[in-house]
C-alpha cells in the first residue's frame, strides 16, 4: 500500500509550532519522525488499526489513529517534555 496521509490536529499543531519556537533540532527530528510514519518507510502501520502510542523523539510522543480503510493517520494528541534530550 502506497499514499498514506498523516494529519495533525489541532493541538499537536499548536505543540508542534512551540517545540519549532524553542529547539530547531528537535522541530526537525519530529517532523522526520511524521514523515515516515507511512508504509513507504516500511512501518507497520498497515497492520495497525485503532489507536497506538508512538515516540517521535526522545522527549516527544504521540497518540495515533490509523485508520487503514482510509489509509490515513491521525495525530490526535502530542506531548512534549521540554528539558528531556533529543
């Protein structure tokens, strides 16, 4: 399966605009990490279904639906520690 589309919502994107404000690096290790959360990486996500925990970053996790019918994801909550390591 090819085409996998990752969606943030509202509050990750809101997470995501603070981490890009405090620490480039780690903004860029987070975007990486949505990037290939797709079956073009070879993630399993094709196998996923329903709800599933995933860590972007040493500091950084997030709360995932995957739903393959649509072959979409959506980030429906991110959270970041800051001060942990990148």
């Amino acid at each position: 399966m090819k085409g996998w589309r990752v969606w943030l919502q509202d509050q990750p994107a809101q997470a995501m605009v603070e981490i890009s404000k405090a620490d480039d690096l780690l903004f860029a290790l987070v975007t990486a990490a949505l990037v290939t959360l797709d079956d073009g990486a070879g993630s399993p996500v094709d196998d996923w279904g329903d709800l599933r925990s995933a860590v972007l970053a040493p500091s950084v996790t997030a709360e995932l639906f995957v739903n393959p019918d649509e072959r979409t994801i959506d980030v429906l909550r991110l959270v970041w520690v800051p001060g942990l390591g990148a």
